[in-house]
C-alpha cells in the first residue's frame, strides 16, 4: 500500500506542474502516456490537456495495482469562454485492510463563473 499512496501523492503534486508545463508551451494540446509493470505490479498515468475555441481542459489520471492492493485517482478540469468551468477529483483504493474511496467537485454555469460574475457585479 505504501508504494500505492506514493503513486497517488506524486500524480497529486504533479497536476498543478503540468497545468503550468501546458500553458508555457502555447501549444494546443499535450499528451503524455507512461506505463510500467514488474514482479511487484503494475502503473499506469496518463495527462491529456488541450484548447479549443476559447475553451481548454485538463485530464490526468493514475492506476496502479500491486501484491498489497490497486488504487486509481482521476482529475480533471475544464473552462469555457463563457465562464462555466467544472473541477473533479477521485480517488479510490482497495488492499488487505479494506477500501475506500473520495470525490470532490465543484462547477459554475450560466457564465457566471467567479471573475465573470466579479467583473459584471462592477459594471466591466
């Protein structure tokens, strides 16, 4: 389980890396795919992220199975140019000792996202 948890904070601490590695590049759209399997189990992680008129979006997830358990986390992230953006994060996990699993979100719509909806309430 330890290597399973180090999986998922290290897939945690790399998301806001690869927002910033995607906007620095102007590109349109970045993939990266890696894939690892052994005697003592198997990974995968995966990040899509891309812009398309006026919107972008961000994906990334990580799996990984192994003698102890499997564990997958999932994230992602989009935005329009009308405001509306969603968020969502979810992890789950099972091992010897049981399982579990947790999702946070979060959205705006109706173009009233938080800088949207600030700029209108002063009149810009």
């Amino acid at each position: 389980m330890r290597t399973i948890r180090r999986t998922m904070v290290a897939s945690a601490l790399a998301l806001p890396l690869m927002i910033g590695a995607a906007g620095i590049a102007s590109a349109d759209s970045y993939g990266s795919t890696e894939v690892q399997a052994g005697p003592d189990g198997a990974a995968t992680h995966s990040v899509q992220a891309g812009t398309h008129r006026g919107s972008s979006s961000f994906h990334e997830n990580s799996t990984a199975a192994g003698p102890d358990g499997a564990a997958t986390s999932d994230t992602s992230a989009t935005a329009n140019r009308n405001g509306d953006s969603r968020y969502r994060q979810h992890s789950g996990w099972a091992g010897q000792d049981g399982a579990g699993s947790y999702e946070t979100h979060s959205s705006t719509g109706d173009g009233q996202g938080v800088l949207s909806g600030t700029l209108g309430a002063i009149g810009l």
